[in-house]
C-alpha cells in the first residue's frame, strides 16, 4: 500500500493487470452479498443506501459507501447487521472497480464512482442505530445540501429509480423510495403523478 505516485506507478508497471483495494479507515462500507439478498427490505432504507457511491461486485453483491461520523470508531463485522451483510470499516479494505475476479469485472453503479471521502454522505441514522444499537443523534431530515432543486428533480430521481432497480427492489419498493424522497428533498415537490 502506498499514496506515493511514483511508488504506486512501479507498481502499476510491474504488474498493470493489478486489482485495485481501498482501505475502509474512517470509511463504513455496506457489503451485501449476493445478487438475490433482499436486505434490506423496508424501501425507504433501500433508498438510503442506493443513493451512496455503489460498487457492484462480481458476486452480483453491492458496496454501499459512507463516511463515519466524527468520533466513530467503527470495526469490520461479518453479519451483525443482517445474515450476508458485513461491515467493512477501521482494519479493513475493499476491492474497487475496475478490478476483475474470475473475469468479470467490479463496477460503479451507474452515475455513481468514489468522491473524495469528506464528500460522503454519513450512514443513514437507521443503520447508525443497528451498529451501534443506540439511538442516533444524526438529524432524521436532509440536510441543506441534500434538497434537490427545480431542474434537477426529475435527472436524480431517475438515477435513483435505476440504482434502486439494479439492486433488485421491486417497482412498488422503487415508487415508495421516490415518493418518499421527493417529498423529503424535492423543492418543490414533483406531483405524484409525475413520479409514477
């Protein structure tokens, strides 16, 4: 590991075909494995994690992306928050697109690649509770920056719709997920109508 360039490109030189990790310090990273694992169910939380950096993994599994919040100290766990739903985060690393395993290749989700990690969002206060099994003190509405204004309303929430819908939810979970969120962050809303 190194953040040197002229270290990394040796490396990269030495061996171009190379699968790519990341470490997950003061990250968290959702690790859903499996194409056919319905967690989670509920679509608002569904929602939540499909609108984080996804990498979709040649397992047909997904990496939702987040940052820990100040003061965290988040550890890897392996089905704590869910069966086939391991955490990665301080002490772990994930592979990142576009690296290849057995041929197929790691992904973005589309419209979706890693920012810079203080651009992540914070995980949804639902799975602060479920990992640390106390309630949060993260507030439960969109912060400022996360409202959707006119003019780009009906671009996000179709990026949405699809990342929800390459994740496997159902069109009535996709529609309540957008419902929710247009009423949520859309200013002003779009009418029902419109987001069916």
């Amino acid at each position: 590991a190194s953040t040197l360039p002229a270290q990394l490109e040796e490396w990269w030189a030495e061996t171009p075909k190379a699968n790519i990790g990341i470490p997950t310090q003061w990250l968290l990273v959702v690790d859903i494995d499996g194409a056919s694992n319905p967690w989670p169910q509920d679509p608002r939380q569904a929602a939540d994690l499909a609108g984080a950096p996804t990498s979709l993994t040649p397992g047909g599994g997904r990496h939702h992306i987040f940052r820990q919040p100040d003061g965290a100290n988040w550890k890897n766990s392996a089905g704590k928050v869910a069966p086939n739903v391991d955490i990665r985060a301080n002490g772990g690393y994930i592979v990142v697109p576009p690296s290849v395993i057995n041929g197929i290749a790691y992904q973005w989700a589309e419209t979706f690649e890693l920012p810079e990690p203080l651009k992540l969002e914070y995980p949804p206060p639902w799975l602060i509770a479920a990992l640390t099994g106390a309630p949060t003190l993260l507030p439960t509405t969109p912060k400022q920056e996360n409202i959707i204004p006119i003019g780009e309303r009906n671009d996000t929430l179709a990026r949405l719709a699809g990342n929800m819908r390459r994740v496997g939810m159902s069109t009535e979970a996709i529609q309540a997920a957008l419902l929710q969120e247009n009423n949520l962050r859309c200013k002003p809303p779009l009418t029902p109508k419109e987001i069916q």
